[in-house]
C-alpha cells in the first residue's frame, strides 16, 4: 500500500472531504457519517455510513476498472478514507434509471416501481443554489460544461457501468434501480469515473421483498437506515 501524508483540505461536501497529498495528482477522499437530504433541507447522522460508502465505492470502482471503465480510485487507505487520482469534475450528476422511482416518478406521474423499457440517461448541472437542474446535451455543450466527444465517453461508461453494477448487484439479491454518476478529467484529459457509488448515491432495492436499502429510508424516514446501510456491505462483501 502506498503510503501519503495528508495535506491541504481541497474540498468539504456534505458527505465527504478531499484532501491533497504529498504525491503528484493523488488526492485522499475521507467519507464522513453526516447525511443530507432535499437539497441540505434535511441533516442527520447515520452511524457507520462512511466506512460502507467508502467500502462499496472502492469494490465497485474495482470492479468497474476491471470491466474498461477508467476510473480515479487507486487504494483503499482505511475504513473511511481512499487514495484517488485528482481530477477536475464535470459540474454534471449523470443518472441512469432502470426502473421509476424518485424524481422521474414524480415527473412523468409514474408510479415508481414501473420497469422502463431501456435505461434511461439523465444529466443535472450540478448547481445547490439551483436545485441541480436537469439539463440535455445541447445545454452542456453551449455552457462549455463539457464537449460533445466527452459526452459520449460519458454516456458509453455510463451504460457500460450499468450492465456490469446490474448484473453484480444481482447477484448479492439486489436490484439496481437507479444511480447518479460523477466524472472528471485527469491531467491529460482523460475522462476518469469519480466520485461515489453507494447507497448514497443508487437506489438499491431487495430483489425478492422490494425492500429499500439505500438513502430514501433516511430520505423518506422508513427507519432502519443504519442496517440497509450495514446490509449492503455484508451482501457485497459476503459475495467474495
Ligand atoms: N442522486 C444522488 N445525488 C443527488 C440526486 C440524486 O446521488 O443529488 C441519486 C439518487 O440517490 C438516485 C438517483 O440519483 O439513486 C436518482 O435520483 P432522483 O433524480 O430520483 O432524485 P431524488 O428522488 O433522489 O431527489
């Protein structure tokens, strides 16, 4: 395991901390147990829930990086934290959906739980002053967000991440419904999966009960949010 001191704090989001290090482009992503909801309307803590993000997003990242994806993930540091390569984000929460539930839901007046035919891709400017808003392709491009050869990188990854996450989930007994993705660009230019993968950030659903084990329970209060979290790990990490 490569060995680096923690440096300057780089960036502080409402579930994680970034840091720099001592080596050239590598950053340290530190998970925390804070959780928000709506936007920072709703806080809380969720015990535990860092070392399972952090858990999860490195065996998926693996996992992922095994299937042609580039991402930044280099090692796992510890139970919270993980070294990644330094990247500049594309300001864009790129969603893929495979069943309807949350905001598409509540969009298109679905009742969720409603299978689609194919996924679907979605992008939202990654905005809290404006409510991330969704946006397509033409508005990314003209707002210089990202170029339309990058889009399609993106995209491709990002269906790509699906087939392989669904199929893996699958096998743990769970249901991918729908994820949120983040990429960034690498030195020189390389479009680089970052960010998360967790119940944070998918909505993971028990594939014979439909029960949730993901955010909408600290979302929606179901209660139980620590055990879907701890549910997770044990089922991914419980599939060898
Ligand atoms: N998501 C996320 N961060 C966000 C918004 C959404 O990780 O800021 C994830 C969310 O967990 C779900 C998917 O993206 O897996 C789709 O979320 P949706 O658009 O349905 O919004 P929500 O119902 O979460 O407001």
């Amino acid at each position: 395991m490569g060995t680096y001191i923690k440096r300057e704090l780089v960036y502080e989001g409402k579930a994680k901390k970034v840091f720099g290090t001592d080596a050239d482009g590598v950053c340290i992503v530190e998970y925390k147990d804070e959780a928000t909801a709506g936007n920072g309307a709703k806080k809380g803590v969720i015990p535990g829930k860092g070392a399972v993000n952090n858990r999860v997003t490195n065996r998926l990242m693996r996992l992922l990086e095994g299937h042609g994806i580039p991402t930044h993930f280099i090692e796992e540091l510890d139970d919270v934290s993980a070294a990644v390569r330094r990247v500049e984000i594309v300001p864009l929460e790129t969603i893929v959906r495979n069943i309807a539930a949350g905001s598409l839901a509540a969009r298109l007046g679905l009742a969720e739980g409603a299978k689609l035919h194919s996924p679907v891709l979605e992008y939202c400017y990654k905005n809290d002053a404006l409510g991330d808003p969704m946006v397509n392709e033409y508005h990314i491009v003209a707002m210089g967000w990202a170029s339309h050869s990058e889009l399609e990188t993106i995209a491709e990854y990002s269906f790509m991440a699906n087939a392989v996450l669904g199929e893996y989930l699958r096998g743990a007994g769970i249901e991918l419904v729908d994820f949120k993705l983040e990429f960034g660009r690498a030195d020189d230019g390389k479009i680089l999966l970052a960010d998360e993968i967790s119940p944070d950030t998918c909505r993971f659903w028990d594939i014979k009960t439909g029960k949730k084990l993901d955010k909408d329970r600290f979302r929606r209060d179901l209660g139980g949010v620590e055990e879907a979290y701890n549910e997770v790990l044990e089922r991914l990490f419980g599939q060898g």
